[in-house]
C-alpha cells in the first residue's frame, strides 16, 4: 500500500514513470527490428510485418529506436532522482554526492571505542568523526557537580553533562544546533546554571523511561555520527582515598589541592557494566583511552567489573592518550610515567594497553607563566620509565597554538590514524609488534 503513494497526486513522479515505461518500449520495439525476431507476441510480428511494408531500413531504424528509448531511459532516471532528491535533500548540505560519499567513506572506517569523559574525550571526538562514523564513545557517569549534579539530585537520574559533551562532539548538524544543545542558562529561579542539552537529556529520560532512549533520541535531533553509551546504567558516587589516610566522597570534591590522591573507588562497589560498552571494546578495531581527567574521568569507567577483562581480551590496538598538561589537585607534578602508572595501579596491574601517545610540543612561555598560576604545568615526557611499564610510546605535536593548552583535535586524530594504520591485526591471539 505504501509503494502505491509514489502515484499521488504531488510527488513529482508519475511523469517520470510514465517516460521510464515508455524508454522501455521503444527500446524493445527497436531490438525486435534489429533481430528480425517475433519472440513473443502478436505485437512483435505486426512491427516486423509493418517495417517490411514501409520499405524501411531495419537496421536505422531498429537503432534509432533504441537510442531514443535510451534517451527517454536516461531522462526518466534523472528527472526521478532529482525529484526525490529535491525533496529530501539536507538543507545546509551543498554538495549531495559529495555528503552522500563522504558518508558511505566513513561508514567503512575502523570501529573505534574510546573511553573517558570531559573536555579531553569530547575535543579528541571532533578530529575522529572525520575518519570513521564507526565510533563508540564511553562515558562516564559520576558526575556530581554543577547542571549534571543538580540533575541528579533532584530528579534521580544519572547525570547528562558528559554525555551531552560527547554527544554534540560526534554531532554532524548545523552550529545553531549545536549552540543550542551547549546554551547556559544565566537566567531564571531554578533555570541558572543548567544548560538546554541537559534538561533535553532529562525530559527525554522522563518520558521514555530510559537514559540510554534518552541518549539515543538526542543522537537522532543531533545527527551524531557514532553512538554515545555510558559505562553503567547504576547511580555510581565516586571517591578517593589520600596518602594520608582520608576519604572524600563526590566527583567534585575529589580534586583535594593539598592531599594527593592514592586511588579512587565508586559507590556501590560493584556497578553492572553496560553490555553494549563491553561488547563494542571486545569488537573494536582501536580503542583510545582519554585525553581526560585521569581520576575523575577515566579511571572511573575502567574500575567497573568487566571493563578491564575486556581490554585484556580485545584484538584492537590499546592507546592511551596522556594529558599535555598536569591537573591542580589531581595530577600534580605527574610524568606521562605516573598517568600509565596509575591506570596500572587500578587496573590490577593487567595489561591493557599497547602504546601511550604524547605530545612534544613545547608551550609558550606566556602559556607557561598562566597556567603556573593556577598550578598547571607541562606533564614530562620520562620516556625509559614508560617503556620499563611495558607500553610503546608514541610522540608527536598535538598542542592547538590557542589562548588554552589542550590538544588540537585534527592534529590528534590524524595521528591516532595513522598509529592505527601501521597496526597489524594479530594473528593466533598474538599482538602485532
């Protein structure tokens, strides 16, 4: 019944339809003259009886025949895919063949999972969205601070802030939406504070029931290129236990300037991992842990049963993405040695990493005098403790040459492509290189 709305009146077609069928009767018509063959029908031998009467040439004009119906083919074809393209052609695309490849291009790309959280994970997503629509993100969920944290308190359910961060990174939309999704409000009793995506987030959870229907819904408004999971559907609380002996429990009060953190944990101990996050690490060609923050951003997803076992069993290349600059009352004075060292020290010691990539790039000395105010500096680069650590270490220029230090996403993703091209895929359960 639907094929049969292709008729009604207003869709452009008919007429298209109608040439179509009449290109293929000219063309048959113009094959029976030319083969000088009654095949079938009635209507074969009275266009041969017809010819031999006129005196015709068979071979001109069984030819003309089937160039003209050729011609009405082709004017068919074309006129009915411009009318169906007319109408549901992207308004903000200019170029349809050229989206229409780059989409079926990126659809061939490597299946890449990354795991992590924040402004990091989100800026390295921008550059691999151009490489491959094949990504999975993996999010954390202990957020409990600001818009996410007020979320979660007052309404009980887990906390959308980088969820929406990932998901408008992965997004392949126009930038009103995308500044939409991002909006703030500074405005408001009970408004302020909160941004428009989240409160999207939370509505949508609301009437579907579901955060991951939720997360899938936004997906679909923001023409994500990707798919966004969070590590757990549980409300996790993350803490930290200090080299003094102290605990903190809160993502935002873990950041202690003047204790320095011995490990983290979450509250239930033992959260449910999400199965579809496990299975995409266990199916992905490459998997990219961070940029982030190491405590509160990744480690978080990795301490979840299940998460560690899967990077031990993956085939995927295993790449952690250490942080150009160290983090004030997390990272501090930390080497890119420490940061693998502390995944390490979580992950029970198992190995679920191959390479660890890090930038060269020196910062400028104006960036170097701000961020020491605010007591940030460059993480060094303390290569033979890294490889002793039993991970290949991967340099490059990564640095975006803005006001802030933060990788450049093109630069990144270009790099991790290229890593992952040089990969080999391992052959009886053994690792290439």
């Amino acid at each position: 019944m639907h094929k049969m709305k292709w008729l009604y009146p207003g869709m452009g077609v008919k007429r298209w339809i109608a040439l179509l069928v009449l290109g293929v009767v000219v063309i048959a018509t113009g094959l029976i003259i030319l083969w000088n063959t009654p095949m079938l029908s009635l209507y074969e031998e009275t266009i041969l009886s017809w010819v031999q009467v006129s005196e015709l040439n068979p071979f001109l004009l069984g030819s003309f025949l089937v160039a003209l119906g050729s011609l009405f083919l082709a004017l068919a074809i074309k006129g009915g895919i411009r009318s169906v393209v007319g109408a549901i052609h992207p308004s903000d695309v200019p170029n349809l063949v050229e989206h229409v490849y780059k989409s079926r291009n990126l659809q061939k790309g490597l299946r890449i999972v990354t795991i992590g959280g924040g402004t990091g994970l989100s800026t390295m997503l921008r550059g691999l969205k151009e490489y491959t629509s094949n990504i999975t993100a993996i999010v954390t969920v202990a957020d409990d601070g600001g818009s996410s944290g007020r979320i979660r308190d007052d309404l009980g359910i887990l906390p959308p802030g980088d969820v929406r961060n990932t998901l408008v990174a992965l997004a392949d939309t126009e930038p009103l939406m995308e500044e939409l999704f991002q909006y703030r409000f500074d405005w408001g009793e009970g408004l302020k504070g909160h941004s428009f995506g989240n409160l999207f987030i939370a509505a949508m959870t609301e009437i579907t029931g579901d955060f991951e229907e939720s997360i899938h819904a936004f997906s679909k408004v923001l023409a994500v290129r990707g798919r966004v999971l969070p590590s757990t559907l549980e409300s996790v609380r993350l803490g930290a236990v200090y080299e003094d002996g102290s605990t903190m429990l809160g993502e935002s009060s873990v950041p202690q300037g003047h204790k320095k953190i011995q490990k983290v944990f979450l509250e239930p101990g033992n959260p449910e991992p999400l199965p579809a996050a496990i299975e995409a690490i266990l199916d992905a060609d490459v998997v990219v842990i961070g940029p982030g923050s190491l405590y509160t951003s990744i480690i978080p997803n990795l301490i979840i049963p299940g998460f560690v076992a899967a990077l031990e069993a993956t085939q995927a290349l295993r790449i952690y993405v250490c942080n150009v600059m160290t983090q004030p009352g997390e990272t501090d004075g930390y080497t890119a040695s420490d940061h693998v060292q502390a995944l390490q020290a979580h992950t029970g010691h198992r190995r679920i990493l191959d390479y660890v990539v890090v930038n060269k790039a020196l910062i400028s000395e104006v960036q170097s005098r701000k961020y020491a105010k605010e007591r940030a500096h460059p993480v060094r680069v303390d290569e033979e403790r890294l490889e002793r650590l039993g991970v290949k270490v991967h340099r490059g220029s990564f640095l975006d040459h803005q006001d802030l230090v933060r990788h450049d996403s093109h630069r990144l993703a270009a790099e991790l492509m290229g890593l992952a091209s040089l990969y080999a895929k391992p052959k009886n359960g053994e690792r290439a290189g």
